[in-house]
C-alpha cells in the first residue's frame, strides 16, 4: 500500500463566521477586513499568550494565520468539552475550512510551518520553502491519529502547524468539512457549492 501524505491544512472555525469567511476569506485579526462580529472558539489564554511569543525567527506567532494538518486535535477535544475555561460548542457548530498543500506551495504563499504546537519550547519551525518535503518533518499517521495519550509527545507532534503571514482569499478553499447534514444545509443556504461541503462526523469527538 501506498504511504499516504500530508496534503491538506485545517483551521476550525466557528460556522457563525463563514458567511464573513465567504466575503472576504479567512483573515488575521489585524486585517482590515476582520469581522467585528467574529465568534472566536479557541482558547483566549493561548490566543493572548501567541500574541506575544516570538518563533526562532524572531516573528510572532500571532502574526500568522495558524492551520493544523489533521483532524480531530486536541484542541478539538477541549472546544467541544468546554475544557480549561473554554466555551463548550457542539460539534455542529465547527466547521473545517481546507486547504491544500500544493496551492500553498505552488503560489508561493508566505508560510512557516512547525512540527509540533508553537508554543511548546521543543517545537522545531521551518520555512515553507521545505512545505514540498513536510511528510519528512512530520508523521502522517500522528496528525491524522484518533488518540494522543498512548506515547509521549505524541499530543504535542499533533498539533503541528502550517502559519499562513497573510490574509487568505476564500478561492484558496477546498472543502467545508462538518458534523452532520443539518451543518451542510446550513452551508448550502449559505451558497458554499454543494461540491465543496462533506460530512465527516468522525472528524469530531
């Protein structure tokens, strides 16, 4: 069997922001074109803490638009068990937006990526001149793994990121991934292409 590879991002987001995300793509918090009504999910002690810790390369972290390449992280865990001081949401309400690798690559977007969470100290970060050759810095079969507990580090080597420096078009958007089909409607009322929606509820806890 063929060795499977790294080939997309994901960056979840609350399904009350894609309509914003639709308009005029997903966009830093900086940006002019950030949506003064955007629902945030994430943790607001480690969004804060990334505002102001600084990569290897002196940048920082809050800088970036950061992505994971797997599903169903740890972070995932925590949004939908309202874990750590996090608001709880249902599974229903996150949406993955996708994008893959090769257009990243091949419009030479102005990226890093790591192998493992940006904030950990172990974290090694590389330039995404290397993006072409990321399955040798980073272990399909982790990202993409259902659990993280069983081996050390592996929580941390999940949650390896691609960092976008920039605002994304929405063009650059593969597919919406959600929970179940009541998600989907709520896409397709939106006019996300019906091509361009899947379900995948074992995406989710």
């Amino acid at each position: 069997m063929a060795q499977r590879t790294i080939q997309f991002a994901y960056r979840m987001t609350h399904i009350d922001n894609i309509e914003d995300i639709l308009r005029v793509g997903i966009v830093k918090a900086s940006s002019p074109n950030a949506n003064p009504n955007y629902v945030p999910i994430g943790d607001k002690t480690a969004i804060d803490t990334r505002h102001n810790k600084r990569l290897q390369d002196g940048s920082l972290i809050g800088d970036y638009i950061p992505f994971y390449f797997g599903p169903r992280t740890p972070m995932l865990y925590v949004i939908q068990h309202g874990y750590n001081n996090v608001k709880k949401q249902d599974a229903a309400d996150i949406v993955y937006c996708v994008i893959a690798l090769e257009d990243v690559i091949n419009n030479a977007l102005d990226c890093v990526f790591t192998d493992g969470h940006a904030l950990n100290k172990i974290t090694r970060l590389f330039s995404g001149k290397l993006l072409h050759e990321v399955d040798k810095y980073i272990s399909y079969d982790i990202v993409y793994a259902q659990s993280w507990n069983e081996e050390p580090d592996k929580k941390r080597k999940k949650e390896a990121e691609l960092l976008l420096k920039n605002d994304l078009p929405q063009q650059y958007i593969r597919y919406f991934l959600v929970y179940n089909n009541a998600a989907k409607e709520k896409l397709l009322n939106l006019g996300v292409a019906p091509n361009m929606v899947r379900t995948v509820p074992h995406f989710y806890f």
